[in-house]
C-alpha cells in the first residue's frame, strides 16, 4: 500500500480504445514550438559545460523538463536508486529531492510529465519476468531555490500494470498531452520493433492491475534498442532514444500517438555519452536536454 503524504491526484474508471486526440487547455498553445525537422536540422548545442550537482544522481534513467518551475528538470535513477525525483536547475544546481514514500523502487526506468503531475515509470524487467510493473503518479510540486530546504511532497498513486500478451522489458514512459493517455515502449533485446502499449487516461489507481494493450509499433526502431523518450509539450513531437541516437516524429493534426511513430522520424543530434537512457523536451518546444549515467554527469542542452 502506497503511503499518503500530502496532496491528492483524482482518477477514474477504465477505458478501451486509444483516445482521439483534442487539444486541451493544459497543452501548450503558444504556436512557437518547432517541427521535428528543424529541430532535427537547425539546433545547436549549449556550449557552456553544465555538471550535475547532485551526488545522489549517479544513474539517471528519467528525465522530465518542469512546465511549473522555470528551468528545472527532474530525474530520477535507475534500479537500485532512491525512490525520489530530484530536480536540478538551470546551472545543474542540486534544488532537493522529492521522495515518494511508501514506495518501491524496483526497476525505474522513465519519467513522464503531465499538465500538473509527474509520472515515474517502474518498468523495467531485464529478464521479463515481472508479474506486474507500475508508474507511479504525484502531483508536481513547486521547487524552492536552492538551500531554501526541502521539496513539498504530495500524495502518490500507484497504477498497477500487466502487459495483455505477457511480460516485457521496457524503459520509456511516454505522456500525452492531448488525451492524458500514457504509453509504454518496450526495449527489444530480440531486434524487433518496440511494442507500443497503452495506459489509458482514466486507468484506476490501486492493486488491481490493468491490462496494458499493445496498439502498435514503431517500425523504425527495429534492431534499436529504445532506453528513453518525450511528447512536446502541445503534442506536436514525439521523440525516443536510443545509447546511440535520438529521433524525433512529428504528429499530424487528429493523429494519435501510435500513430505517429508509423511514420518516418528524423535524427537529431546527440551529444557522446557512454550510457544515455534519458531525454526531455523543453516546455516550449525548441530544445531538448540529456543526461547520461555517471557520477557528476553533464548536462547537455540542444536549442534553436
């Protein structure tokens, strides 16, 4: 049972079939967010040399870039680590850690970020055995200056979830900004194409698990594996990482997620990184940001 600590994230009922995607109020409409190809072809790196300050970040695995706090970006680690997501701010400062108690952390793999909550993936599953695995629900708290003390905490929710055709390895959390829908992607060890698996909007919360359909692929990624990925903030984008490689979708007017990744994506640049299982994309859809596993890793932005 997941321990209650302060504030409470509602949810409903079940739901079926993937959602039709409507733009909603919390959605970015600033009309400034670029399309895959530019950023694909047009943004440059961040010169400046930004390190991680938290020690306790040695394994990043999630990576979310906060629409509440200007600047900052959660992470979180992989197996083994903290149940926490610790934000870092513009110039890698350490701002504190946002601990999730009463939970478990047994394989986080992702972070994905709605409207007003954070979701924390606990996906993984090396050897896909797992009976079940979770994402974990919070509200986003607000982020004080760093050394003014301790991060808010808020009430968390757990999904408990199956795969409908059996377990599967999974590192990448994906939220939809459109419809609230969630998806998994599945890491192929096999060189198949990840699976697409769906949590829809209005999943319960609780012990009973739901059962995640597949509802398709992303073809492009066969013989890659996916360790990481992001929706822009209006929808417009999809992005999926691999060790090696970024690439980004653009999705069209009334298409769903699933849809998109059928298309052909486009490869953005990628900075060096010996093991880079994380990516964000920036609020206002012109950038993005890594940061790989490693003690004080660096942070690397990307902007038009």
């Amino acid at each position: 049972m997941v321990a209650a600590v302060l504030l409470m994230v509602g949810c409903s009922g079940g739901g079926d079939d993937e959602s039709t995607p409507t733009p909603s109020p919390e959605a970015s409409t600033s009309g400034d967010a670029a399309d895959a190809a530019t950023l694909c072809d047009d943004v440059t790196a961040d010169e400046e040399a930004v390190t991680v300050a938290s020690a306790a970040l040695t394994e990043v695995s999630g990576l979310a870039a906060s629409r509440r706090n200007d600047g900052v970006l959660w992470a979180h680690n992989d197996s083994g680590g903290e149940p926490a997501a610790y934000a870092i701010g513009p110039d890698g400062a350490d701002l504190g850690a946002l601990r999730l108690e009463g939970v478990e952390a047994v394989d986080w793999e992702d972070m994905a970020l709605g409207s007003d909550v954070l979701y924390l993936g606990d996906i993984g599953d090396n050897d896909s055995v797992r009976e079940s695995v979770a994402v974990y629900r919070v509200a986003e708290p607000e982020v004080p200056p760093a050394g003014i003390g301790d991060i808010a905490t808020a009430e968390v929710e757990r999904l408990t979830l199956t795969y409908a055709d059996g377990p599967h390895d999974a590192e990448t959390l994906l939220a939809d900004p459109l419809t609230g829908d969630l998806f998994v992607v599945t890491k192929q060890w096999d060189g198949a194409a990840g699976g697409v698996y769906r949590i829809p909007a209005d999943a319960p919360p609780g012990d009973t698990p739901v059962v995640m359909e597949r509802v398709g692929d992303v073809p492009a990624m066969e013989g890659q594996m996916v360790t990481a990925g992001d929706v822009a903030a209006d929808g417009s984008v999809v992005a999926l990482r691999t060790y090696a490689g970024i690439l980004l979708w653009d999705r069209e007017e009334g298409q769903t997620v699933t849809d998109a990744l059928q298309g052909e994506p486009c490869e953005a640049p990628t900075p060096f990184e010996v093991q880079g299982e994380a990516i964000a994309l920036t609020p206002d859809g012109r950038g993005y940001a890594t940061v790989p596993e490693g003690e004080s890793p660096r942070l690397s932005r990307f902007h038009l």
